[in-house]
C-alpha cells in the first residue's frame, strides 16, 4: 500500500529536479499525459527505489513506536499483578517486565534470548511476569502446561518456559506429546500436572491474558511491557535499556544499570 504513493512522490521529485522548471499545472499535464516516461525511468532505478520505499517504512514505524511510547509514557499500561503467579527475579524489583508471548512464536523465542540478556543485565531491579497471546491449539497446550507447571513449582515453569522457546522446531514437529516429555524431562509430576491442567482457572487465565493484551491494542507477539510501557516484537535490547532509563527519570528515580555500574567501581 506504501509503494503505490511512494512512487508517485518521487516521480514527482524527479521532475522537479530535471525539468526546465515547468509550471505546476504543466507538471501536472505532463504526468497526465506521459506516464509511461516516468514509469520507464522509475524502472531503470528499481534498488535505489525498492531502498527509498523501505527506508520511509521504517521511519514511519520508527515514529509511530516512538509516539506510542511518548502516550504511554504519560498514561501508563496497567497489566494485572496476580501474586499468585509465577514471577521471575526478586520481590523486591523496581521494574517489572510483563510478557504476552505465544510458545511456538519463532520471534518469541528471539525476543525470550534479549529478555533473559536485559535481566542478566539487571538481576536485581528487574522481574518478569509471563503471559500468554496463544491462539492455536497447541500454543494454548503449551501455555496450559506453562501454568500448571507454575502451581508444582515457579521455577519448574520456568525451565519449561527456557525449554520449550529452545525446542519449538521438536514440538511444532511432534506435538503435544512432545510438550509433556519436556515437562516431564524437567522432573514434573506428570498426574499432579494434568489434574492441575483440569483446573477451569487455568485456562480462565490464558483467555483473561490475551483479553488483556487486546485491551492496550496488543495485536502481535512478543511484546514486553517495562513499568507500563511497551516494546513490541523481537527488539534489540538497546530499546529495552532505553525505556528503562526513560522510566527511571520520569519515576525520579535512577536506572538500575547506572546504579549497578556504580557498585562495579
């Protein structure tokens, strides 16, 4: 849809700059009459075009993000905090990063390396709440398992959690058997797990997370909410770091890896 306007913009342009300086309504008369010539020339120049298109793409998207980001900044996101899920880091962390992510998501797994690098990074400011975005039938599995994993043990779920992002080809090949061999492979109780996955709030739980994500105009996965504040799809952690500094000065607090690197000298 962007290429169509592009090309007529630059057409444009390009008549500008070799034109003997022609009236607009000759320009206009010009494009009206000849567009086989600007199409011919456009076409000798396909990779500086088809360069031009994708460089405005990504500016466009590149603004739009940061516009989104400069809302939420203001009005923060409110994903719900249940304690009694499964939280990953400490307590007593001033940031908490909420993740809507879908098991057998190829850029999930991809976002789940820069997540797991962003809390290395901030071991002890920073904790994840997982959530889930599954919409076929063996995410959803995989997510129902995730959470019932979470009620034997948090860490438990986890591992299932790094396991599962790693082994996506295996289980998208094989199935829901190959989910729960990972969980049992993990040491899970297997007859604790599947009465736990019987249990209605469970899979109450995952509708309730994707309702949520639809809610703050979530349409894809992975996003990850900082303190209210989103990134979405599989970022570079530069722009996690960025939301995180931007978040700690409108709270008056100090960043997390400034204080770190404090202790380091």
């Amino acid at each position: 849809m962007l290429l169509r306007p592009a090309l007529a913009l630059l057409a444009t342009l390009a008549l500008f700059a070799c034109a003997p300086s022609p009236s607009d309504n000759g320009l206009r008369q010009a494009l009206k009459e000849h567009p086989d010539m600007v199409l011919d020339a456009l076409g000798e120049r396909k990779s500086e075009l088809f360069g031009l298109v994708v460089a405005g793409q990504n500016e466009y998207q590149d603004a739009q993000r940061q516009a989104r980001q400069a809302e939420e900044f203001k009005k923060p996101l409110t994903p719900a905090l249940d304690p009694a899920r499964a939280f990953r880091g400490p307590a007593s962390a001033t940031t908490t990063v909420v993740v809507y992510s879908d098991f057998l998501c190829p850029y999930c797994a991809r976002g789940a390396v820069t997540l797991k690098e962003f809390m290395e990074r901030h071991p002890d400011s920073v904790r994840v709440l997982f959530k889930h975005y599954a919409t076929d039938d063996l995410s959803k599995e995989a997510a129902l398992v995730y959470e019932a994993l979470a009620v034997q043990d948090p860490k438990l779920a986890f591992a299932f959690h790094d396991a599962a992002f790693a082994a996506q080809q295996e289980i998208e090949q094989a199935g829901a058997p190959a989910v729960y061999a990972l969980a049992v492979k993990l040491g899970a109780n297997l007859p604790r797990l599947r009465r736990d996955m019987r249990n209605p709030e469970l899979a109450k739980r995952l509708d309730d997370d994707v309702a949520e994500a639809r809610s703050f105009g979530i349409d894809g996965t992975p996003t990850f909410v900082i303190n209210g504040v989103s990134v979405r799809g599989a970022a570079p952690i530069d722009e996690f770091e960025d939301v995180l500094r931007r978040v700690a000065r409108s709270g008056g607090e100090e960043a997390p890896c400034a204080a770190c690197d404090k202790k380091k000298q």
